[in-house]
C-alpha cells in the first residue's frame, strides 16, 4: 500500500533540464495521477488496484501527511473514486467517490471535513461536486439533461442543463466510459473537463455550458451502435488525446499525448496479453496545450523535456510524473522556462 512507502525522497538535480527538481519514491507502488495541494504537498494516488490508497505527501521534507483506507466508513473509500479535485481557494480536496455514493471533502492535511450523498437522488447520475452556495453540480446525462444544478438541503432541481447539443455527445460518452480528467475552478462554481479520446474541452457552471472547445486535433466519437449502446474506441483510429487538465491563473493546462498505433501492432500485443504495455506506452505526453479559462480559446502549446504521465500546472510549475529506470518520478519545472 502507498502508506508503505518507506517515503525515501531522493533529491536529484538535473543540469541539462532548466530548473529541474526529481522526486523518487523508492517503493510506491505504479501511481496512476498526482494532485498538486500546495508548492510541497502532493497527494499520489493509485486507483488502479482495490487495496491502494491515497497519501499526501511533502515532497520536500519526507513527511508523510496521511492516507485514506479503502472501506465503507467514515473517510474511507470503495476503490471505485471517480474523480479528485483540488478547491483552487482553500485548497481542500474534493472527492467523488462513486462505489460509495458520496462526496468527501479534506483538508489540506488529510482531516475530514465533510461527507455528503448527491443531491436529488442519483438515478443515472454519474458524478456529483459541490458548489460553494449550498448546492451540487449533478451529471446526469439521461435522455432529458446532461447536467443538473441541485440544492443539498431541499434536494430541489434548480437548473438543468439540457442533452440537446451535438457537442454534448462526444462527453457523454466519455463520462460513460470514465474516461477523462476534471480540475474545478471554486472561484466561479465551475467545473472543466477533458475528455480522453475527442480532444475536447467543457467548462460547465451553475449557469449552464461556459464553452465547448475542440481540441488540437479534433477526433470524432465512434458512433453509437445502438440508442443506449456505445462502441468503444479503437486504438490504431482514435489518438489518445487528453492526459490530464489543471487550472492555474486565467488558464487552462491540458497534458496532451497524440499517439496512435496500427491495427497490426494492437492485434499483436492483444494476443500476447500485454494490452496494459500497450496502453502505458500511448497514454504519455510531453505537450502541455493551454487554453483561456474565460471563453476557452487555444493560447498556445508548451514542450516538456520528456514524456510524462501526469501533469499538473501549479504557482508558476508543473508537477510532472513520469517513469525512469529507477521507478516513478515527480518532477517539478519550472514554467517559465519551458
């Protein structure tokens, strides 16, 4: 488990990367995403197996914070956590727990703050956050609404955002495949989402859809087989795109990968059984696209030095995990000379 880390920092500094600082945690086990707390406390989870847990860690004194425990009770979670959030103002973590049906809230030490239930019942929702007037943004994505704005003491529907635009589609499908990163922006009670295969990015609020924008290339959703039916991409037709998103300042950040592999090559690690080695090889990048938070306009791309898994942006630095052949690695740059 991650609580049995050893955490071991070593501090490395590279000379041939611009203010470079690696991290190396000698025996955590595969750490599927970063969330960056503060400029010194990261929380590293891996959801990829039941008995993992999440742990927040200094990255700069060793100290290790506190771990959560899979479980039922209080604090504890089902091992099926949907989506992270960093509150960008108290710096809180926001978790939607969907095994359990929950949203749980941290503070930046670990401590449990609060656990509530989706508001309005949760028939076909699929992702619950909290706002900051007492009410939840519900997604839904029924037949009628993509989204729901639900008050948490009346369980009352204030707001529905509507599943008419054909924008929509390609996120639907995406949230049904729990494919894609979120990163919130507490100080407009929004949401920003990327979705995994379609490149895109949404920003939805208590007022409705802020914007939809089609991401650098632009790749189509497979169509539906049927009314309620998905088809699930193919590697070798639809670029993995959307690595991972974070909000900083007036921006957007989105690790952006663009890899894609033949037929042949699928096929061939399909019946070796080493999908999972095929699937770590396409979902890396080293292209940060960024895109303006007010209207969602693209502002420009920005190389990293090598491939990462994960990037969060955060006080003027990205906090990169990648592998070396040490093991898994946290790096932090500096973004102003990238």
């Amino acid at each position: 488990m991650i609580r049995y880390l050893a955490i071991v920092l070593v501090l490395l500094i590279c000379e041939n990367v611009n203010a470079q600082e690696n991290f190396i945690y000698d025996k955590v086990y595969n750490p599927e995403n970063i969330y960056v707390v503060d400029d010194s406390l990261v929380l590293i989870a891996d959801l990829s197996r039941v008995d993992e847990e999440l742990c927040l860690v200094n990255i700069y004194t060793e100290h290790n914070i506190g771990c959560t425990r899979i479980g039922y009770g209080p604090g504890e979670f089902s091992g099926n956590v949907t989506s992270i959030l960093i509150d960008q103002l108290t710096r809180e973590i926001i978790i939607w727990d969907g095994g359990n049906q929950r949203i749980s809230t941290f503070s930046s030490s670990m401590e449990l703050l609060k656990e509530s239930p989706p508001a309005g019942g949760f028939s076909g929702g699929l992702f619950a956050f909290p706002l900051k007037n007492g009410k939840q943004l519900v997604l839904r994505m029924n037949r009628d609404s993509f989204a729901e704005i639900v008050d948490e003491n009346s369980n009352s529907i204030e707001f529905i955002i509507e599943n008419e635009s054909e924008l929509l589609h390609p996120i639907r499908d995406n949230f049904l495949l729990k494919q894609g990163e979120f990163a919130t922006e507490s100080a407009k009670n929004s949401i920003v989402y990327v979705s995994k295969y379609s490149s895109t990015v949404i920003k939805i609020s208590e007022d409705g859809v802020d914007f939809i924008t089609l991401g650098k290339p632009n790749i189509p959703f497979p169509e539906r087989e049927q009314e309620d039916g998905l088809s699930i991409p193919s590697a070798h037709k639809y670029i993995t795109s959307s690595l991972d998103v974070s909000i900083a300042e007036r921006n957007v950040y989105v690790l952006h990968s663009g890899k894609k592999t033949s037929y042949n090559e699928g096929f061939w690690y399909l019946i070796r059984g080493r999908i999972l080695e095929l699937q770590d090889k396409l979902e890396k990048g080293k292209v940060l696209l960024v895109y303006n938070l007010n209207d969602g306009s693209f502002e420009r791309s920005i190389e990293l030095p090598f491939e990462a898994k994960k990037a969060k942006v955060y006080n003027n630095k990205v906090y990169a995990l990648h592998e070396t052949k040490g093991g898994p690695v946290i790096t932090v740059l500096s973004l102003e000379e990238l």
